[in-house]
C-alpha cells in the first residue's frame, strides 16, 4: 500500500502542485548580481489571479526576490524562504549556497523573502513550508545549483573582462585570480555577469561532500547573536506605531461556539478599545496594551454551547481505543504472509499493549499573529513555519486575493508542528483586525490559550504480538494500532477508504522515508481510526515516536522471551536492512554494549527510521526507590550527509529533551470536555539539571539527503524504557511513566 509522507501531505493541505522546475532568473539592480532560483509551477490558491512584476519592485520592502545577491562591497546577501525556529536551517543552507558559490563566509549576511514577493515572482523560490526535517534535504540541490550557476556567470564575467579563457581562473573566498597575476572580486564583476547568459543547470556539476570547505564544518549558527544580545524580536516583542493589542478566548470546549457575551461589564475599563467575536467560537478583548485586554477578557461573562462534548472524559477518550484494538475489520496496511496464524502456530506467543498520551508542544512563545487591515490591503506579522499557508489563511480570511496581502516571516520561539499547516491563529487575528482597519492589532494567546487550544500528539494504544520458535526466532510479528488521525484534522483528502497510512510512519516497507528495519517471516500491520473532538497534528517526530516506541519496546520483550540479548536479537533480523544495522551496531560499539556497567546501572537500546534518516540509542540508567537516573545516551545518526555536525549534535540532543519530557512528565488528559492541564505548574517540562550526558556519533553515508530534527526523539524513550525496564525486571507499557509510578530524578 502507498505510504502517504509528511511533505504530501503538507503540499496537498496548501497547493496542488505540478512538477519542480528549475529557472535562473537575472537582473541587475544597483551594480549587483541577482540569482534567483528553484521555481514551481503555480498553485491552486494562485488560478485565475493576475501577477504583477511590479509588486516588488513598488512594495515598502527593500526585498528583489533572488538567492543569491551580490553587492559591490563583496557582501553577499543569501535569502532563505524555509523558517528558523532555533534548529539551524538558515545556517545550513547558507553553508551550502557559500560552499557552490566560493564566497567568504564572513562577508555573508541573509534575508527572508516574503510569500507576496514570490508569488509576484511565480513562486520563484518554491515551497515555504518548514516541517518533517525537510528544510535542507528538499532543497538542497537547486540551492547549490544556483549557487554553481552564479559562480560560473561570475568567472565568465571575469574571463570576458581580461579577454581570458575561463579555464584559466581560479576563485577563493570571493576572489577570482588568473595565472598572470591579475586579481578582481565578486563584488567588481558582479554587474558584467548579471548580463550573461545562465548555465543550463542540468550541466552543472556539484561538488562532492570530500571536496566541501564550508558546508560539512561546525561553523557558529547565524540566528544565535542576536538572540543572547536581546535584539532579537518575536512576534510577541513586535511593536508598531499606534499599535492597539487583543487577548482571546475560545471555546474551552472543543467544536463548542460563543452563546452570548455581556460587552457591558468591560467596555468602560481602562484601555478597552472594544469586544469582537472571532468566528462561531471565540470572543477577544481589544485594548492599549495587552495586560489591559487579558485583564478585561477574563472579567467578560461569556456562556458557551459546548456542542455535546461538555461530558467527554479521559476515561472515555482511552476506553475509545482499547474498543479499537479488539475491532475486526479491514484495517490492513502491510501484509506478509499469514501473520496471525504464524503466531497462533507457535510454541511461545508474546503480547503487550501499548499506551501512549496527549502531548502539547508548549513552545515558548504562545500563538500570535499582528494584522494590518485595510479593504484595499492587508499585512501580517507572522511567526509561522509555513509562510505560504500564512499568507492563504490571510487571504481567505481578508476576503483579498494574494496579490493585495503580505505575510512578514518572524523566526518563531520554537514551533515543533504547531506553526505548520494550521493557521487558524492568522485567520483570529484577521477577524479582529477587520474591526479596526488601517490600525495594527496584535493578537496574543496566553499561556493558558496556548496550552489548552493546541493540535496535540495523537493519543494511541497498540496490541504487539509475536510468535517465537523453539529456537528463539521470531514467526510473525501482528502490530494494530488504535488512535486518532492527523490526517482526520489537517489533511482528511489523504485519508484513503478510511484508512491513514501516516499514522503507521516507521512501519513501511518502502525506503526512503521512515522504512521499518526488520525482516520477519511473517507481518501484518494494522491501523485503527479512533477520533475525537480533541484535535491533534503534528507534534516534532509526529507518528514515528509513538511507534518508534511500541515497535523498539516490544523488541525488547521479544528478546526476554526468546532468551537472548536485546542487541543479537535486533540484529538478526536486520540483515536485510544494512542502514539501520549499521547505526545500530555504531551505537552498541560507542556504549560499550556487553561491558559490565556500575552496580546498579542497566542499558537499553533501540533503533528507528524517520524523516530519511536512520537512528538508533543506548540509554545508560539506574533507579533507587522508583526514581530514575540516566546517566548517560548514547546516539548513532545517519542523516546521509552532514552539512553542519554541530548543529545536528544540537539537534540530537534537542530531542532528548523532548523526548523525555514526554515519558516523565504529566500528560495532557481531558475533563468535562476540556483540557485539564492549563500550565507549566500542570504540564512542567524537563529541569536542565534532569538531563543525561549526550554522546552522540554521526555516521554519514553520503548517498541521500536525511532530516534532523525530528529523527532521533523515536529512540529516546524506548532505549530509556527499556533500561529501566532491565533494572525492574519488568516490563514498562503505560506512558508517561507517572503512570507506572516511576519519576526521574
């Protein structure tokens, strides 16, 4: 069956796309070269509009819409369409674009384009979207092609100058040198090369990562100064002139509407500008200041429909699931041979259910969105990981095509999913900003919005069975999986006879994305769709942690029951899988596995594919009176190349965090219909002193492009658990482990 991937989906929530096709495009403004590049052809949010050149050139941004940009004075001006939310992607790429195009780094600054701009442009630059680790691997390559491109117009122009053949001159950081001595800069010929004809990209020849000078090394990430110096604004930092502010409340239950608000009891406080209903579902206070219009918000009476969904309970969510594991139906996903009776068949039957909870991404700035509204115009101040599903959301809720609005990207205080495909904070901060055209209105959540009105990790159950041989060998493994839908909520067009291929992510035959790495006799795998009124999405790893765990867990109860050490076990099944063999043999080595650790001290391990790349952990653990110390993860990543290894170190190590967050602390649960859980004093993260000593080794194989950011946390919890569970002598099954009554120390 054809597995639906993260960038699918993604792509079909915003845009009908036909095919990548590359375009070098060159202009000449102000005695510089212009590259643009990486254009797609036009998408549905674009049929039938008229687009003008002209809207960049007349717009108040000093934007031109070009990669690459070469002043005068050398300085080379990088533009960046994917989202910075801390992970590195801007670096990355600049690395890669310095590396073609033979400039110095120090002399490299960036800019973000904006959604208008390229779509005036005919979406020169391609897709926005930043999510599923693919912010290098799905555009490196017409990245580094432009760069290549411009790097030869720029030596011809040089060539032409000197009356030299091109084969004689050489470049290094920005200078280009010919054997007689003469010497000029990028900055020079920059306006001579802007007039010469492109290099047909397909005849370009990229560098090989043995070959790389700038990408590949540990440089300093570029986002990270004005960070520490306190220059940097967010969304929520954001100021402009006369600048009014809105504090919102929606439903607190879930598919619930606004029955009636009282605008009396607030209208006359200090500062308040007015009260606005948002849609069917939410009521937001405007004011002078944002204390001012939380303040006033929460004295608003406002009573609510709750939709019938005012009496759902955990309880209810959960018992939901467990009904879903016991269906019978046709929930087929993967099938390979006669699983179920293989199993049956055999001497030594192993079964475990899995439970897996709720989680909130909690980013560390709440929702917001600053609207600009006029009937002619309008403009928007986004943190967003997709800016060209922030502009559509601005659109259709302005009632303007794409060509009258513009999104300003703001790098995000995190975003893990949450700033993706769903807008629907831009759409509240339309509605109210249509309240006070021509004013700026900058709409804030609180932390309690934030965290109570989130697209959570999809809870899920899972039944494991397995058979083993008398020789210890698995028959047959029988995985079915009970839970809710992302697609359901973000993407219900990638839903296929009632079935969600992307929930069962880690579990496919195919390479390339998130390939199962065992070979069994026997397989079937099964997925049930169990809905509720709590939406959920993706939430940073999406799919693969919940099964990375399930899977790499129950490995481990496989191994107990046969009689064998988890590691062998593993690796018996993977020979026909040499890429996740071989991180996995990577990990084992750096740890040590098979040495006598400390008295007291256990080792786990587990391997997982997502996001393109392999991954696999040796967690190192010990627990006195059911408190759990790790001391000590070791990790082996895959990623196929490396573009910067110490922003992927920071990544892996990034995900632990997350990860075990998310196995130690309390879960996000529902109560009469609402989330329970408001707070950091309800839903606290991991204290830094809580975290382990990270180890982690890449391995590269440098024939694919692999993601970062989210492949790593699917082996957190389950070398953690299954640690733990070799220090209890007993299996661990319910998460968070709260519910096990285990906490870390």
């Amino acid at each position: 069956m054809t597995k639906i991937t993260d960038n699918q989906v993604d792509q079909m929530n915003l845009e009908s796309q036909s095919r990548r096709r590359f375009i070098v495009d060159t202009s000449f403004i102000g005695g510089g070269l212009m590259l643009g590049i990486g254009s797609f052809a036009s998408t549905e949010a674009m049929a039938g509009t008229s687009y003008n050149q002209n809207t960049i050139m007349n717009s108040s941004s000093p934007e031109v819409n070009a990669w690459v940009n070469i002043k005068q004075d050398d300085t080379v001006v990088i533009r960046i369409v994917r989202s910075e939310m801390g992970q590195g992607t801007r670096t990355g790429l600049a690395q890669l674009v310095a590396e073609e195009l033979e400039c110095d780094w120090k002399k490299i600054i960036t800019e973000s384009p904006t959604p208008g701009q390229s779509v005036a442009r005919k979406r020169v630059w391609g897709e926005f979207s930043t999510g599923g680790s693919r912010g290098i691997r799905t555009s490196e390559d017409y990245v580094r092609r432009g760069a290549a491109a411009a790097r030869i117009m720029l030596l011809q122009a040089a060539a032409n100058e000197w009356n030299v053949p091109v084969s004689e001159l050489t470049v290094n950081k920005g200078v280009i040198s010919h054997k007689s001595g003469k010497k000029t800069t990028y900055g020079k010929v920059a306006e001579a090369a802007g007039k010469i004809t492109p290099p047909d990209p397909k005849s370009i020849t990229l560098k090989k990562p043995s070959e790389w000078k700038v990408a590949g090394k540990p440089l300093a990430r570029l986002d990270t100064a004005d960070k520490v110096n306190g220059t940097k604004v967010f969304g929520v930092d954001l100021q402009l002139p006369g600048m009014l502010c809105a504090a919102i409340k929606a439903s607190p239950v879930f598919g619930g509407k606004v029955k009636s608000y009282d605008e009396n009891k607030v209208k006359n406080l200090r500062g308040v500008k007015g009260v606005v209903k948002v849609g069917d579902n939410a009521v937001a206070v405007v004011a002078d200041t944002f204390w001012r219009a939380k303040v006033a918000l929460e004295a608003l009476p406002i009573e609510w429909d709750e939709a019938g969904n005012g009496n759902v309970n955990q309880a209810d969510i959960e018992k939901r699931l467990r009904e879903g594991l016991e269906e019978v139906g046709d929930f087929w996903q993967r099938k390979e041979g006669d699983a179920v009776a293989a199993i049956q068949s055999s001497g030594n039957v192993v079964e475990a259910v899995y439970y897996t909870p709720y989680r909130s991404h909690a980013n560390m700035e709440p929702m917001n969105c600053t609207v600009k509204f006029t009937p002619e115009r309008v403009e928007a101040w986004v943190p967003t990981q997709n800016g060209e599903a922030s502009h559509a959301a601005l659109a259709e809720a302005a009632g303007l095509p794409l060509t009258q609005c513009e999104v300003y990207k703001l790098d995000p205080g995190t975003g893990l999913g949450r700033r993706g495909g769903t807008q629907e904070y831009v759409t509240q901060a339309v509605g109210i900003a249509k309240n006070f055209p021509g004013v700026p209105v900058k709409m804030m959540w609180s932390r309690e919005e934030d965290m109570t009105h989130d697209y959570y990790h999809p809870i899920a159950m899972a039944k494991m069975r397995a058979g083993i041989d008398a020789n210890g060998n698995m028959t047959g493994l029988h995985v079915k999986v009970s839970g809710q839908s992302i697609n359901s909520t973000v993407a219900p067009m990638a839903i296929k006879n009632n079935k969600d291929v992307r929930q069962l992510q880690g579990f496919y035959e195919e390479a390339g994305d998130a390939q199962l790495g065992y070979k069994f006799p026997t397989l079937l795998t099964e997925y049930v769709m169990k809905n509720t009124h709590v939406p959920v999405g993706p939430w940073r790893g999406v799919n693969t942690n919940q099964n990375g765990m399930f899977m790499e867990i129950f490995m481990d109860e496989c191994a107990k029951a046969a009689g064998k050490d988890p590691l062998a076990f593993r690796q018996a099944v993977m020979k026909d899988h040499p890429k996740h063999l071989n991180v996995l043999n990577a990990a084992a080595k750096r740890s040590n596995w098979g040495k006598p650790l400390p008295k007291g001290v256990h080792r786990g391990i587990a391997q997982f594919m997502g996001y393109g790349s392999y991954s696999a952990c040796v967690a190192e653990v010990s627990v006195t009176d059911n408190i759990v110390k790790i001391h000590k993860m070791v990790f082996a990543l895959d990623c196929g190349h490396v573009v910067n290894p110490y922003v992927v170190r920071e990544q892996v190590e990034g995900s632990v965090v997350m990860a075990l967050s998310s196995i130690f602390n309390p879960e996000i649960t529902v109560e009469n219909g609402r989330i329970k859980q408001t707070n950091f004093d309800s839903y606290p993260l991991l204290r830094l002193a809580q975290n382990p000593k990270v180890d982690t080794v890449l391995v590269p194989t440098f024939d694919f492009w692999g993601g970062v950011g989210e492949p790593t946390i699917c082996v957190v919890g389950p070398a953690v658990i299954n640690a733990i569970s070799a220090a209890l002598g007993k299996p661990l099954r319910n998460f968070p482990l709260i519910r096990e009554g285990l906490s870390i120390a």
